[in-house]
C-alpha cells in the first residue's frame, strides 16, 4: 500500500488573533511548516516566538501586500495548503439603516480578500498535486438574521465562491474545504463589530459553553490533516446551545 501524501506547510490568514491565530498553534504542534500572515505585525512576532511559525505581515487586501507574501513563500519553499480565516464583521443595522462603508469593508476583507489570497497561490497549490484551499465562512452565510444584512451578504458570497471554487479546480486534483462556525467566543470578533466592550459582552451573555476559538482551528486542522482524497466539503460547527442562527438558548443569572 502506498503511504498517503501528507500535507505539510500552510499560509493561515487571519493569525494576529481568534481562529486564525489558534490555527497557528494547532499546525505548528502538528509539525507543519506555517507562515503566518495579519497586519499586526507585533502580536505576529509574538506568535511566531511562541509557535515556530514564520511571521509575515501582510494586508490581504492590498495587492502589493498579496505579491510579496507570494513572493517571500515561495523563496521559502512554498505551501500545498492555504487556510483563509482573515474576516470579520462591522455593525448590526438593518438594512434601511445599513452604512455603506460598513458593508464596502466586510466585501473587501470576507470577500475580495480571499479571492486576492486563493487566486495568487492557485499556481502554487495546483504544482503540488495535491493542494487544499480552507475557507473559513460563517453560518451567517448559510441562513440569514436581522441586523446582519452585511456580514451575511459578504458570508453568503464567500460561500458561493468557495463552491465554485471546488467545481473549477477538482480537475488539479485541488481539495476545497469550508469551515461555517456559528457562535465562537473570541476576544476581538463581537468587540470590532458592535464597538464597544459592554455590547460585545452581551453577544455571549447567558450562553453556556459558546464556542471557542481552539474548538473551531481543532476542526480546521483535522480537516486538512484527513487523507487527501478526503474532501470535507462543508463543516457547520455550532455550540450546543446554539441550534439555529435565530435559536440560541441563554440561562438567566
């Protein structure tokens, strides 16, 4: 029997913090190779101390930025995985009241970011024979809510995307996997969204056990750790206590 290629070097978007930064250490404990890539550039060095991951700070939006990080990976001998988790959300007005340059972020970041990071390593992913590109969504872009008209627009669009994705590339034999985390506990998500500390606090309030940011990256990297032949189109991973984007249950102090 012929022993399966495993994968082992990876870009992790989205590293300065949450999932992405606990992706990080879930890879670099399996032994992979990361590069990890944010703005950020102190909280990256801090982690690449930590982990062993190299640091690379990048804005994923800015082409320039996307060259050079294609560029000092390549010098530095590639990846065969690339694991978009960069994204975020920003305000929950309804739609009469949306703010445009709200949503024009939440398009640049979800959206145009990840086309910019999947389309520059495409190459790359497909030389190597066998290449995984993770999307990390959101069920925000599975089933729509009030107040979330933006986030979910930009969600639900990064899901089509990442379908589509998958259709025009099995033929380089290129695995695309989504992950779509419900509610997950992170220090930054809710806080950069609605603004302020007390606001954020109340996202989780009364929520027994959410989600935590080690929970989602253990199903990242089992994931792209799986057989390669194993193709995980689609992860929906929810706290318990969260049984649909509209139905949380919340315990009374």
């Amino acid at each position: 029997m012929t022993e399966e290629k495993q994968t082992k070097a990876a870009v992790v978007t989205g590293a300065s913090t949450g999932i992405g930064q606990a992706t990080v250490r879930a890879l670099t404990a399996e032994g992979w190779t990361v590069f990890a890539v944010a703005r950020r550039a102190d909280r990256l060095a801090a982690l690449a101390e930590e982990t062993g991951a190299t640091a690379i700070p990048a804005d994923i939006t800015e082409d320039a930025d996307v060259a050079r990080l294609l560029a000092e990976v390549t010098e530095a001998g590639g990846i065969d995985t690339l694991i978009n988790v960069a994204g975020g959300a920003r305000g929950a007005d309804r739609i009469a009241d949306a703010k445009t340059d709200d949503w024009k972020w939440m398009f640049e970041v979800n959206v145009l970011g990840t086309m910019k990071l999947t389309r520059a390593f495409l190459p790359m992913l497909r030389a190597c024979g066998e290449g995984t590109v993770l999307n990390l969504t959101s069920t925000a872009g599975l089933s729509s809510y009030e107040g979330g008209g933006g986030y979910n627009a930009a969600k639900f669009a990064q899901h089509a995307m990442n379908d589509a994705l998958r259709l025009e590339e099995v033929e380089h034999n290129l695995r695309v996997i989504e992950v779509a985390p419900g509610l997950v506990h992170t220090e930054e998500f809710a806080l950069n969204r609605l603004g302020d500390q007390e606001a954020a606090g109340k996202v989780y309030q009364g929520v027994e056990k959410p989600l935590t940011a080690d929970d989602v990256a253990d199903v990242v990297r089992y994931a792209v750790t799986a057989p390669h032949h194993v193709n995980l189109d689609q992860i929906v991973i929810r706290p318990v206590a969260q049984a649909a984007n509209y139905k949380l249950i919340r315990k009374q102090a």
